[in-house]
C-alpha cells in the first residue's frame, strides 16, 4: 500500500519541533545571511552537525562576510575548519569563493545554474541554499531524505540525484522547502541510518520499514539467527572518529569482522578494545599503519587462528580465522593488485593459498569467507567494466580466480539473493563517486554450497559511511 506522504510529513512537522535543529537551518534562522548559509552547507558535507557548528563558529569569528573571506589565506582556513570531513578540499573551495563571487558583486547567486558554478558546489548544497537562503522551491536531498524516502517505499531510486528527480515529479510543491529540515532532523534523531528507533517512532504504524534492520533495545532477546556484517574500514583509529563504536552497537552484530585497521591493538582505545558485550580479536602487520584485520564477537569462539601459516602472507595481516560450534568465520583482506598490476603475481598467490587453507576447513562445519576481496566479479559488479578490464580489481587473472572459487564450491551469498545491478560497496574518494553511485562490489561473504540453506539473507548497507567501502552482512542460522 503506497504511503501517505502528506499525512506523514504533517506528523512529523509536529514532532520534529522537539528535536535538534539541522546546522544550516540553525544558521539561517540565527543569521539570515545567504553568505552564512552558503559556507555552513559546504562544510556540512559529510560531517557531524556538531563539528560542522563549531568550525562555522570559529570561521565566522574570523569572516563573516565574503571581504572577510578574501582577507584568509588557504592554509588560515583550514586551521579553522578542522576537523570537518574532507577539510583540505574544502578550505581550497572556501579559498577559491571570494573570487567566483565578485562575478555576482560578491553576493551569493540566486540560480541553480549560478550556484553550481561556484567552487565546492553540487546540486545539494545548492538546492539547499535555495530553499534556506532564499525560499525558493528547491528540493535539497541529502544521505537523510534519499534513505528515508527509499524505506518509505515513496521512492525507489539509488542515488540522491535521482531521488530529487523522483520527488520534483511526485511530492506537493508546498513540502519542498522543508522536506530537508524535516527528515534530517528525523533521521538525526529517530530514522537512525544505523539502528532506527522503530519502536518509539511516531509514524512506525505506517512505515512498510523496507530494507530497516531496527535497533535491538538493551536485554531484549536476540533472534535465533546469527547477524554477521563486514567492513573495510579504511583505518580503524580514523573511523573511531567518526563513530565506529555506536555503528557497532547500533547494528547490533552478532559478529563484526574489520578489515584493513591500519594499527596494532597497543594503539587503539579502550573504547575501542572492550565496546561493552563484546570480546574483540586482532590479526595486524608487521609493519604499522598497514592492512590489518579485525573481529568483535558477542560469542567466545572455540578457537582463534591468525594467518594461514605463510610467512609471506601472514606479515602483513591479511586474515583472522575464529572457530565456532557450527561454523568457521575466515575474515580476510585480500591484497590490491596495484596500479600496473604491480602485485599482481603476490595477489594470485594469496588467492590461491587461501583457498587452499579454506578448503581444509571444509567439514560439516559452515565456512564463511568474508572481506574485502579487492575483485569485482562480473560486470555487473561495478559501474564501469569496459575501462577497467586491465585495471586491478578487474583484470582477467583476477575474476578467473573467483570463477574458480566458485566453481569448486563456494557461492556469493549476496548475489544468490539479489541480481540487481548498482549494487556496489566500495567508491572512490574522487569524483563525487558515491553520491552518484559509481562504485565496484568488492566487499562479500562467501559460503560453502553445502550450507548456503543456513543463509537466510544476505545485504549491503550502502547507507553506513565513514569509510570508501560500506558494511555487507549476512543472516545465517545457528544451527
Ligand atoms: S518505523 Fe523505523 S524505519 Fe520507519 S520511519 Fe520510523 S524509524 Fe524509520
């Protein structure tokens, strides 16, 4: 049954008056200033509110106009912005606005086309800008509204891009302004990206709830079913940062396998070594800030093995094996072929050597191998196959070797439930790759055939970020 949209924007224009205000509405009720609006929804991007208030505060102190701007350098900018995301570029954008402005008499443009064609600029800071600054009919969508409005089944597109195209052609005119401010401060506050609170949620009775996994409240059973989610985090002490250990809670695994965490346990946080119920295991390189793997488990394995008894491999910690009563768990971070297939020859063997290692844990114990396996299969699995086919992730060696992987008996647990293309799970930093959904599959969990009937479903959760890759994750049975 399709949604009352109306109905449920009105009950939740009512119920989000009680929440925190989002940053840039704040700024654009405190300040009414276009150029305000304009320099918080640019350092908005991929940060916190809270930071976002806070380096807006200090870079305001500083500028609060486009002469004040001028008046910084590049470097004074980013001393202030820090630690927004992505801080460098955006002080170089900052750096570069006064200029772009004088084109306008150093006032902040009034069209889409205008907007865009200043520095740091995309279609959401400047549909954003419109409807806070100026009140115009424009339809900001962020991480927020793209995800909330696709759990609705209101829309069911893949990028925020085509979610605003989506909304221009259905949602009334009259909630255009305000749908942002209204689902940013809902998802902030109870739509959690991670761990919704469908259980307090004013709107739960007709939320269709598609693709949600709720939070699990405190001493509430857990199902029969196991939960079991992977991630490259791309630095463990990096995505702490960015709140690591509430993704951990708010998913609610009941194993959590980390790849490439970049330190040895001696660095990290007690916040990090005992995130409370669970028991947590390190495999890490020899050399330091490099590959490493990880595992938090609420339950205690049988048996822990680091590596796979290769020197070679083993040095720089690449896999981390945990026993349990039904099922071996083989979290791995398969090595990148590099540029110029550089390490090719040292990937293959790798390949090759622990596919022999899985092979000898096969039993009638259940063998996960999950990870970043650095290869996107097929051509499916990623958005552009014809200009990479001799790049590393998708060269032929590559994919031949998961032909054969496959073909001796493992399957890929998330295309045995889903075949739908764009389904990726790592996007490069550059380009605007996410938000447009450029991106490669190369993130899985592979099961032994004999035991897929355990796996009850098996996803990608696009919407968790802090890292170039997303989490995947499975449901297996426990028995
Ligand atoms: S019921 Fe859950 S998924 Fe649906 S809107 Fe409410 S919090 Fe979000």
């Amino acid at each position: 049954m399709a949604i009352q949209i109306e109905q449920i924007l009105n009950i939740l224009t009512e119920e989000v008056t009680s929440y925190q205000v989002p940053v840039v509405d704040l700024i654009a009720v405190q300040t009414r200033d276009p150029f305000k609006v304009l320099v918080a929804t640019i350092l908005s991007a991929r940060t916190k509110d809270e930071t976002t208030a806070k380096a807006a505060a200090r870079l305001f102190s500083q500028a609060d106009d486009v002469a004040g701007l001028a008046s910084l350098t590049e470097e004074e900018i980013r001393k202030l912005i820090y630690p927004v995301g992505f801080f460098k570029n955006k002080a170089g954008y900052l750096a570069k606005l006064p200029a772009a402005m004088a084109k306008h008499n150093n006032q902040v443009p009034e069209t889409m086309e205008e907007l865009l064609a200043l520095p740091g600029v995309g279609r959401k800071t400047a549909n954003l800008v419109l409807a806070v600054a100026f009140a115009k009919d424009a339809i900001c969508v962020d991480t927020h509204v793209h995800r909330i409005m696709n759990i609705w089944g209101y829309v069911d597109t893949k990028t925020p891009e085509k979610t605003e195209m989506a909304l221009r052609e259905k949602l009334p005119r009259r909630y255009w302004q305000k749908v942002n401010s209204i689902l940013v401060a809902f998802g902030q506050g109870t739509c959690k990206p991670v761990g919704p609170q469908c259980d307090r949620c004013v709107v739960a009775q007709w939320c269709p709830q598609l693709g949600v996994t709720p939070r699990r409240l405190p001493g509430s059973k857990a199902g029969t079913n196991l939960k079991l989610i992977s991630w490259n985090v791309n630095g463990i002490r990096a995505l702490e940062k960015k709140g690591l250990v509430d993704i951990v809670q708010g998913l609610g695994a009941d194993i959590f396998a980390i790849q490439e965490t970049k330190a040895q346990p001696e660095q990290l946080s007690t916040e990090l070594t005992s995130i409370p119920g669970y028991q947590v295991f390190f495999h890490s390189a020899q050399k330091k800030g490099y590959s490493g793997v990880a595992v938090y488990s609420r339950q205690q394995p049988l048996s822990v093995l680091e590596g796979i008894g290769q020197e070679e491999f083993d040095n720089e910690g690449r896999v981390l094996t945990l026993e349990f009563a039904t099922f071996f768990l083989v979290n791995c971070y398969f090595p990148n072929a590099q540029h110029g297939l550089k390490r090719l020859d040292y990937k293959l063997a790798f390949n090759e050597a622990l596919h022999t290692f899985t092979n000898k844990l096969r039993s009638p114990k259940m063998v996960l191998i999950c990870g970043d396996l650095n290869v996107a299969h097929k051509e499916i699995d990623l958005a552009n196959p014809k200009s990479n086919i001799k790049n590393p992730g998708f060269s032929a060696p590559e994919r031949v070797w998961m032909d054969e992987i496959l073909a001796d008996g493992y399957i890929d647990t998330f295309r045995h439930f889903n075949s739908e293309p764009e389904q990726y799970t790592w996007w490069s930093y550059r380009f605007n790759a996410r938000a447009r959904n450029i991106g490669w599959r190369i993130d899985y969990f592979l099961v032994d055939k004999e035991n897929i009937g355990r796996v009850q479903k098996a996803e990608i959760l696009a919407e968790i970020i802090g890292s170039d890759h997303c989490p995947v994750g499975v449901e297996i049975t426990a028995k």
